[in-house]
C-alpha cells in the first residue's frame, strides 16, 4: 500500500486498465501519449491482476465513480426520469427505463422521497453523475432498484468499503443472531431492514458505533455492546 499525494504521477498499466475513484487519465505531450495522475490524496490500491486502480481516502463528500453503487433519494421527477440526492456536489439523474425489463409502457413508478439502490454508469467532473438500477453485465437487477421500507444510516465513506469487505466482521456476526437485509452505498449509506423496529435500530447503532468516525470498536467490543442491547 503507497501513499499519494494529489498530482503523483501513477504507473499503472495493463491491457484492460480501469480507473476508480481518485485517478484520472490525462494527455501527454511527451514521448508517451498519456499519464495517469492522482487527484486526491489517500492510499494506492490496485487488483490483484493490476487490472484496476483506485485511491482508498476518508473524504466526507462522496465524489461518484463508474460501476459504483450508491443509496439515493428520489427528489425531482423530470420528463421520463428523475433527479436523485446522492450525497455528491450534484444530483444524479436516473432514466426512468434504466431498470430491469423497462419499457415505455411498463416502468416504474418512483415518488419524491423513495429510496433507490443503483449503479454509478456515468461520472465526470464536467457532467451530472448518470445511474442505472441493473447489472451491467446481465442487465438484470441483481438487488438494484427501489428500496422499500428499512432505515438508511449515514456513515463514513471508510465504514462503507469495510462493510463491502467480505471478510468484515460486523454484517455476519448481526446475520448469525437474526435475519436481515442491507444494501451498502458507496457515498455513505448504508439501507438495512429486519422483521423489528427495534432490530433495525440495533444494526444502526452497530454501524454507529463500530464506523471509524464513531467509536471505532473492534469485534470483541462490539460483542460485548451487543449483550447490552434489547435484541
């Protein structure tokens, strides 16, 4: 893991390069044809095939990147569309046939204020942030859409690539005491749902408490914050 400064030259190469958050790919005027440069400061991390590249930082605004998913909030509608908050400098517009098996006839039918689980499909610093609500790759929905019911935490960016870490322990250990569902955002959200008011506060309370801007508590501690609660 390297540390980078914003305007770090990055030596990333390979046949099917992708760019994430905290890079750009810029003109070059010398011997070769184009750079890649760092536009943030945070920490280099790279796939195992050195296929994608991406800069790991504890920002407070969310800054959208392609193939990200993100929680939103439906707060305009506009023609055959909408416009939606996702924590970003601006609204997202989400097409209204950018969902699984969308037609002109057959769309759904989203009101000011629901929630939306979708995918990042266009992002530039000179244009409004595009999302879809489908797989790119099956163009089935694959969990994205609308977001009914639940609660929606508001968490740190960090805390939200954990929970997207498999190996994490927090989503796990509260699935192995009840059953529940989450939809983790990569702009600070995190949805969850379960049978219970009172268990949908106990996960929000986790996640307030394990997220790195909050207590921080590893899974010893959280287990004993756990035994504490009405759950």
């Amino acid at each position: 893991m390297t540390t980078i400064l914003p305007g770090e030259k990055v030596d990333a190469q390979h046949v099917n390069l992708k760019l994430g958050p905290g890079l750009l790919q810029i003109s070059s005027n010398g011997p070769s044809k184009s750079a890649i440069i760092a536009t943030r400061a945070g920490n280099l991390h790279h796939s195992a095939n050195g296929s994608k590249w991406w800069i790991e930082s504890n920002s407070r605004r969310y800054v959208p990147a392609p193939q990200e998913s993100v929680i939103g909030v439906i707060v305009q509608r506009q023609g055959e569309g909408y416009r939606v908050d996702i924590g970003s400098a601006h609204s997202a517009t989400l097409d209204g046939l950018a969902f699984e098996s969308a037609t002109k006839r057959n769309k759904p039918n989203l009101k000011v204020g629901c929630l939306v689980y979708a995918r990042v499909s266009l992002a530039h610093k000179d244009m409004e942030p595009e999302l879809e609500c489908f797989d790119a790759q099956t163009r089935k929905a694959e969990g994205f859409g609308e977001l009914k019911g639940g609660f929606v935490v508001k968490c740190s960016l960090k805390m939200c690539r954990d929970l997207l870490d498999p190996k994490h322990f927090l989503l796990p250990l509260l699935g192995g005491k009840f059953p529940l569902e989450a939809a983790v955002g990569m702009n600070g959200r995190v949805w969850v749902n379960a049978k219970e008011p009172k268990l949908i506060i106990a996960i929000a309370r986790c996640i307030e408490v394990v997220d790195p801007d909050g207590g921080g508590m590893d899974l010893k501690a959280l287990k004993t914050f756990l035994s504490t609660l009405d759950i």
